[in-house]
C-alpha cells in the first residue's frame, strides 16, 4: 500500500526504511528538503491515492498540534491520520474528534524500538476504531516484530499512547532495579568482578530480559562505567505515567522513585539537602559543608 | 565426580536429579528417611571418597548452622562444604573460618531457577577460593544452563550469596515495575486489553523479560488476577539488600519500595493510616472510618 | 468595612464569624437559603456599597468557576474578587484574566485553620497585586492569628493558592513521619507504653509541633487507634503538589510517600500485589492466598 | 545527690552544669584531663557514695563497651549504670546481663536537646526496672525540661533507646517534608517571598512547629541557603530506625526516603544513574553526558 510519513528523523527515517523493505510505498516529508521526499505536505497528500493513510512522527506538542491542523485541511473524508510520535494520550481524544469532523479517522501509537526497531521490527501499541485500524494494518504489519507478538490493538483513540506510556514507566523501574543493584554490588569488597556476575544473570535467573543484555553491553564498553557521568534526561512519558496514577489513585512508588532519581541526579546541587543541612546546625550545633 | 547432598526437598531434590543425569554420582541425606539415600551425615561422609564435595542445600539460619557444625566434626582436611542453601552473606565468612580451623574448604553459592531449574539449569553465584571452587566445578557445570552463560565465580567467600541476594532485590523492583504498570492500565478505560497489551510486549520492546513472560502466563490462567488475594510473602534476602545498602550508604529506592509494599500487603489494617486518620480528624474535623 | 461572602458552610460559617467579631459588616451568600444573608448574587451585589470586596468560598472546581462566571456580570470595575477555596493555582490566573476583562480584581487565598480557626484564627497566604490585595487587608487582618505570623501576600496570582498546596504537601509528610514512627513503636515489645512516650515528645524534643499535640489528643480518646480504620482520604493539595513537584523537575520522596500510602490505604485488595503473588507464583511455585 | 559523669564533649558538659544548676553534685570524667573532675574511671567511683549512679555519654560502640566493662569491675552491686549515649538499642539488652552478673543495675537513655538543652532542658527517654529508674530518677527531673512533659520511662532495658532512634526517624522525615516544600516553592516564579511564606506558617497552620522556627532562623540568616552545600550527614539512628522497621515488617516510606536523600547527597556523581545513563544510550541512542 502507499504510506504518507510526515518527520523523518533517527526514527522516522528508519521506519521508511522497514516500511520500503516490506514492499510498501512510502512518501516521506519532512521539514529537512535533504531528507524528504515531497516538498510540502500538500505535495505528499497530492501524491497519495484515497483512501489516504498518513502516518505523524513528530515532536510531541506544538509540531504534532500543526501537523494534525494542517492534515485536516488537506485531507478528505475516509482518510485516516496515525499518531505515533510520543504524544500524551489525554491530546489524542482533541485530535481525534478534530479529525473526525472533517470524516478523517485517526489512530494513535505508541512505538517502541529506539535504534534496533530497523532491523529487529518496532513494538506498536495502537488505539482507535477497528476500521480505523484496518486501514492501517498492513503499515502496522511492516513495522512490527517478526511473529506474533509485539504489536496490539490496546482499545480505544489514546489506548496506544497510554500503553507505551506505561510501557516506559515500567522501563523506568526496570532500569532503576538494575542500577540500584548495580550500586550496591560495585561497593562490596567481596565481589570481585561486578561485570562477570551481571553477565552470568543472563542465563537461568529470574531478572533475565533484553535490559540485562543492553547493561552487559554497556559494562563490556566500559567496566566500572568510568566515562560517563550520572546524569539522566527523563522524556515525557515517565512523568505522565505518575500524573495517570494520581489521577487515577494508584500507588507508583517503584515507578515514582525511579523518576525522581533522574531529576535528582540533574541537580548540581541540592536545594532541599541544603535545608536539611541547615536544620541540623540549626538544632545540633552540627557542621555544614560551606560552599 | 562425587557428591554428597544434603537436604531433598523441592530444590534439593530437582537438583541430584539434574546433577545425576549429567553423570556424576550424588549421595544425598534428608531427615525426611523417604527421601534420603543414607541414614545419617555420618554414612553419607562415610561413603565418600576424599577429598570430598558436600552441598548443603538446608534452610537458613539454624538448620545450615548445626548441619555445618556437624559436617566440621565429621569431614577432613582437604574436604570442601558447599553452602548452597539461603544464607546471609555475613553467616559465610563465619562458616568458612569455623571449616577452615579443621582444614575443610568453603564455597558458599546462591542458587537461582526456582521450579524451572531442573530442566533449563540453575543460575549459580558462588565465593571463595580458587581451590576449593575448583574441587565443585564439575558440579556447577552440571547444575549450570547450557551455554557460557548462567554461573559466576563471584569472588571472595560471601560473595556467592552477595550476588545472589542482590538479584533478588532487582527482582523485587522488576515485580514491582511491572506490576505498578498493569494496576494502572487495568484502571484505565480505553484500554479494553490489558492481557494483550502484556502480551505484545514480549516481543520488540525495551522491557521484554522473562519475569514479563511469566506475566503473560499468569494472566492466561487468570485474566483479571481475580482468583488471587495481593497478598506477597518476602524472603529474607529483600530485607537483607536493603540492610546492607544502608551499611554502605547506597540509596535504593525503587527495591525498598518494592519490599514495603510487600510489608503493607500483609497487614489486614495499617496502624500507620489509623495515625493518619486520626490527625486528620483532629485538625480538620474530617470523618474517619470507624470499625 | 463591608464584605461579600460566598460560601456558608462549616469553613465559611466560621470565617463569618470571626470577621463580625472583629467589626466588620458581613452579607453572607449561600445556596442553603436557611444559612444565607441574602436570596441571591445578585441582592448580595447590591447591599455592598462599591469598591466592593467578595470573598469566594465555595468548593473548588464547577462551583468556584460559576460563581466567578456570575460575579463578572454583577460586579463593576475597581470592586475584587478573592477566591479563598481550594482551588488549584492553575485556575487563579484564569480567573483573574477573566475578571480583569471587566475591570475587576482577583486576589487567590489559601486559608488554613479547620475547626480551630474561628478561636486561634486562620492562616492566610494570598496572592495578587498589592492594590488588590490593599482593599482586602482588613479582612485578612481579622481572619488571621494574633501576632505578626499567620498571614501572607506569597506574590502574583496563584501564590497564594500554590503556598497553601505545599503547605498540605508537607503536612501530608509530616503526618505520615509520626504515624510511621507510632506503628513502629507499637510493634516492639521493649516500649510498653507509646502514648506516654508521644506526650513526652511535646517538650524539649526535636520533633515537637502541633501535630504532635493532636496525635496526643488522639491517643487519649482512644489508646490504640482501636475504633478506627487506617483508611485515609486526600484532597487536591496532596496530589497537586506532586505534579507541581513533576512539572518542575523536583524530587519529592517523602511527600509522594506520603500520597501513595493514602491511596493504598483505601484499596481494598492490592491489584499490583495480586500481579506479585502470581508473579512468585509462576516462578517459584510459591504458595498464593486465593480468595 | 551524686552523679558520677562520664564524657564531657559538647553534650556532657552542659548536662553536668545543667544538673549542677539543680544543686546536685557531678563528678565528671573525661580522658581530656582539661574538661575533667578526676583522672580515671577508679577515681571517680572512688569519690561516689554507694549506691552510685554513674552517667556514661560517651560515643556509641567500642568506647560505651569499654567504659561499660572497665565500670562493671569497679562498681558494686545495688549501683547503676546509665547508658545516655547513642547507643543501639540491641547493645542494651547485652550492658544489663553484663552488669547484672555483678548485681550492678542498667538504665538506657535517649536524651534530645542538642544545644539547646542547657537552658531549655533535655528531652529524656529510658528504659529499665523500675527500682533502677528511682536510683536515677533526682538527674532525670534536673535534665529534663520544665512541666509535666519531656521525660519518659518508655519501658523495659532498651525501651529508651529505641524510642528515642524512633524520634530521630520521625525528624528525619520531618525535615525531608520542609526541605522539599521549601524547594518547590523557591522554583515557582509566582511565590516572590519563600522566607515570608515559611515565617508566617509559624502562626496558625497545622505544620507549626520547631522544626518549622528553626527553618525560619536558617532562612533568616541566609534566605536562599546559598552559603551551604546540600550535603547531610546521617547518624546511626535513622538507619537503626529503617532497619527496626525491616525487622517488624512495618513499611517506613517517608522515613527510608529520607534517608536515602541524605546518602545521595554525600555522593559526588551517583553509580546508579551512569547506570541508568548507560542504559538509555544503549538502547535509544540517547546523547550522555561523558565527565
């Protein structure tokens, strides 16, 4: 079928790639001229045959906010618009019925792959109405995994974004079980090679899993992670995942922890520590580390 | 090789089995006479050529201790005694010092596979001296999973079980993640799939594990967990990785969380929040729940 | 001087209160006509001799936002508005864009107090333009505590409304740190008698506050808690300060804590914890608690 | 009556004039002969009237055993030992048995004042028989603040102890709760007047206390703490604390976070989060931050 993919970024032109390999026909713009393929959005959607089917790969917020604007002028009734950029899932219900009345579908989904998806396939999480789906269904089948799993048809419009979102919470957690455990076993004098027992975990353990492996990876790259500072950026979804389970009463400690981790680590300095610090010399007469 | 064995039960047991059919000959002892092949220590010591192997695969605490004591009593010089059992890392140095002054060997070694072991192998992290490691090493490689993977010499005495006990903290927070996850999207509406946005997962994404394998399998039997209470016992090694990150001052937030929620599970009513109740009525006037 | 007062309930009742006794004129409004000065709005609007201060004291959400609705069409320009409820500060700026359209001020205020308000006196922490908050002085020197402490102008709209959230963020940690300590001193056999031991604290020690105080007076009328359930709502405050925490990139352990043991406390089974059990289950044949 | 006093740092010097003041007779010893009443431990037991009360505070550990053996050979029976150190309350239980073999009684104190106990009094918190207590109880009503509240028999042999490293928990989280309110509302750009904000908190809000003042002092020395580094110290009681609480299985999510606030921030870059860096490079690409 023909695709039209709007942001061809480190994901999106990879996505092009797999799409093409699976014998589709994509038409890719992006703002960039020297990676597109068409030089307008009016150009690509010129150029595909309706039932149109474009596919947004673009910034969450601002960029997929004009991109669907400017769709939903261009487009015709039949068409169906995915969302798969990192959008938060509340803004996919406005885009849906934005669409909707011009009689334009809409999908969202979450993708997940990062820089293996172009050879090992994407996970997809997708939601909207099952005709919706179905138009897109072959590009889905392209992108996704060999075999039967990694891609589903979650629910309803923002049941994608909502899954990957919680897809990342939980990586969040994951990674930080790791680290933690990581910490720890770096400071014990006994054991003696922290590397070799992370790899040995590869095999026959309960925390097996593909973040295992990527973590083997990184300690062959560089044992004691000597080169790197202990600094960590969080994307948006981490941080909608505990704004859903306020929303909804759940408890994320684990989750939680692992976000403020990262906000913590961003700190040159720590302002609540300093209060802290200032409380103890205000009731003990305690030192305080001057700057 | 020989061995002898000492403990049968669910862990015990599986293990002669897979350490016979990889050929090697296992004497094993258990108070319980239906699962034992000799009578006492004395006969299973007795029956061993020297230098002998013997793996104590009893539970923690008293009953390692006293069968230790007696094995002091009744091994030989160049003898190598195995703790294979859930022992606290501190208890190993105390053990190996108590074996050495009479010339036996110590390895103490943490054991991972749980009912899966017998057939996919044992995940093994052992301490101690390269000496009397090596006098255990055919046993290992029988016990081990097929592939380099899947054993570690770890380091030092106690470093078996160090290593052993921090893979069970991380995977306290993996279960943790994951479960925090699948509370939030089943209290989501639009997503009508939990089962199979978990599912999809296991292939193409960043939080693919075995741990989310075993997710699937349980939620196949019980689609909504609604047969189950959320109700979770702890072993002892939870507890123990976060004592010993606090002896090394390593903050370990997300496994923490993880063993708390545990604690709380089990309480039928939580003191805590009855404070928490309680003030609220004070200040505020709020109405509590009484009994 | 004169004041508008919407909002007659167990706060603003009180507040009414307070305010006559230090003088001051004040026509209350409230839907309950058996509570009310006056039938309406707009009668309310019209005993008040300009520039005319109304205070809001309505439940934050729907009813706030109407009522702001029906004061920008009877007010006139110079007279101010003060929203005194719990709305969340993000509403506050709105609302003062809303009414300046018109001419009319806005000035947010978080007040603090519960039932101990009309004898002690309620804390104030408002927000706005000086020449705003200058009209409504007087009344906030008749609400707020004897003394120079109790009350303050926090800054621009919404400071007010963001300085009391945190005020209950904290609260919410501070609570959650006596009952913490409380449920751990009850469970040591040593310690025979933990209410003596919380009246002791209220001297000489670091911990010393009011609501410690309270915590006593709980403990007076009922020894352990035993009349009560640990089941603890949350309002608003708790939750948005969280966010408000995300949305700046600050980590906050101990007041998120706090929230998530609230929410915890009001489930009745654990969904997370029933995905641990089968989780334990399908690896290590544990034994679950069915139902 | 008499006291005999050993150790005479900060904490003991202002105790022996705090019980001075009261009229009561001190001896105090101390191994720096500048601060001391006598030159040994003989001495001082020399000069005492049986039976004896001598006060040990003294760090907790090695020097509260050594003076605690070096007293049980020179004390008779019917005399008692107080323990006002620090100590963990499980050493408790071990000074009563050794001294009791001597017929020498053991009382445990937790004593809170800081710098501040000399003129306001010590908070005081023991544990023992109550015939030993009486021997005591003239010191306790000298240190102990004036009134009715700040002193507490809590219970048996280490009762003292124990509620008083439950009190220092409580104020560890206690703290955690102000500092993270005070670091949110200093990143707001509405809140113009954080300090104003803490001072006027001190009158009419439920999170009045002395913890509360003593921000305000800090903040009044220093308003945005921009002299001090964010870097806390922990003693042994918060840790003591978590770990009782892993003993009892009673969850302490406020008080642990606490903790680990303060053990991240000793660190000065944090293993765990190169780990957590690593990790989202591995798998996303994502940029790190080399040193």
């Amino acid at each position: 079928m023909e695709l039209g993919l709007v942001g061809l970024g480190k994901m999106g032109g990879n996505m092009r790639e797999r799409i093409r390999r699976a014998g589709h026909t994509v038409i890719g713009y992006d703002r960039n001229p020297d990676l597109a393929d068409v030089h307008s959005l009016e150009e690509l959607v010129g150029k595909l045959k309706g039932p149109r089917v474009v596919w947004v790969m673009v910034p969450a917020g601002a960029a997929t906010q004009s991109t669907i604007d400017e769709l939903a002028e261009l487009l015709e009734p039949g068409d169906v618009v995915v969302d798969g950029g990192n959008s938060r899932w509340t803004d996919d219900e406005k885009h849906a019925e934005e669409l909707a009345a011009k009689g334009i579908g809409f999908v969202d989904c979450g993708v997940s792959g990062g820089v293996w998806g172009l050879e090992n396939g994407y996970a997809l999480m997708y939601g909207g109405d099952a005709e919706n789906v179905a138009k897109v269904q072959p590009i889905f089948d392209a992108l996704k995994p060999e075999g039967d799993l990694g891609s589903v048809h979650a629910g309803k419009v923002g049941a994608g974004h909502f899954a990957k979102m919680v897809h990342n919470g939980i990586e969040y957690a994951m990674m930080q079980a790791y680290a933690e455990g990581w910490e720890l076993l770096e400071k014990v004098d006994s054991v003696t090679d922290v590397r070799e027992v992370f790899r040995s975990w590869q095999e026959g353990t309960v925390i097996r899993s593909w973040l295992l492996d990527l973590a083997v990876n990184a300690l062959d790259e560089d044992e004691h992670l000597e080169q790197l500072r202990g600094y960590a950026q969080d994307s948006g979804e981490g941080r909608w995942t505990v704004e859903a389970a306020i929303d909804h009463a759940v408890p994320l400690p684990a989750i939680t922890a692992s976000l403020f981790a990262r906000f913590a680590s961003r700190q040159e300095d720590s302002p609540q520590m300093k209060m802290i610090a200032a409380l103890r010399n205000q009731f003990g007469g305690h030192a305080v580390e001057k700057k």
